[in-house]
C-alpha cells in the first residue's frame, strides 16, 4: 500500500466460520454493510475468488442518496486474508485480515485513504461498518 493508510479493527465473539460465511456471502453482506442506521445495503454481489469482482449498493433510507461500492479481489486466502481493489479513479487497495483468538476472532482492515472525506470521517464510517457486523455475527451465531 504506498497511499496513507487507515486501520479498523474489532473483536468478534463467534467462530471462524461463521465470521468468514458472515463477511462473505450476500446474504448477510446485506444485513451489516452501512455505516449508520438510516442507510441500508439493499443488494451485493460477491465473486470471492482471485480477480473476482463484488458490487455492493448502499443507499440512504429516505432514497435521497446512495451509491455501489465495488471492487476486485487480488487475494483469498480462506479463513485469513481478503484483499482488493476499489473500483475508481484511485483504485484504492484494501486488505482484511482475520485472526482467530481466544473465543472468537480479531478482524483488522487496513485501508488506503481517499481524498474526498476527512481521515476522522473515514475511520468513524469503516468502524460504524464493523461494529454492525460485529452486532450481526454475535447475534446469529
């Protein structure tokens, strides 16, 4: 990664499998991926493999804004490390580790910043998301 970089984690109480089944399959994608209450992930697309491509919709409640976060897969390792790029102008690079610990696992972003928002509104947004999926995977466990 040579832009700047943002770091995201959270401990989640709840198997690896589960987590990894969580993270990657549509229909959970679309239960935790937004960052606040009046926004909701109504559609996603996901191609989990080297070079497959995900498209995920995230669109405010009320309809008044909404937008596709999409990207392509440049690392899979099962149960370990998710990579990609953002689909853009900037083709930003995502990395996404997921290490097992005690009771659970450790799931860290690494992000490389965009110019648009502030560093404070992107680690607030990228850490909204994980708490909602932390919430979401505890739950269903």
């Amino acid at each position: 990664m040579n832009k700047k970089t943002i770091t995201v984690e959270i401990l989640v109480n709840a198997p690896i499998e589960k987590v990894w089944e969580f993270w990657t399959e549509p229909k959970h994608i679309i239960q935790w991926n937004f960052a606040s209450d009046d926004w909701e992930c109504p559609r996603a697309q996901n191609n989990l493999k080297v070079d497959g491509k995900f498209k995920i919709r995230m669109s405010a409640k009320d309809g008044s804004a909404g937008f596709d976060f999409e990207g392509t897969y440049t690392v899979v390792k099962k149960y370990k490390v998710i990579e990609y790029l953002i689909v853009g102008d900037d083709s930003r690079k995502v990395q996404i580790n997921f290490t097992p610990i005690h009771n659970g696992v450790k799931i860290s972003e690494i992000f490389e910043m965009e110019n648009e928002n502030s560093e404070k509104l992107q680690r607030e947004g990228w850490q909204s998301i994980l708490n909602n999926f932390k919430n979401y995977a505890e739950n269903l466990k």
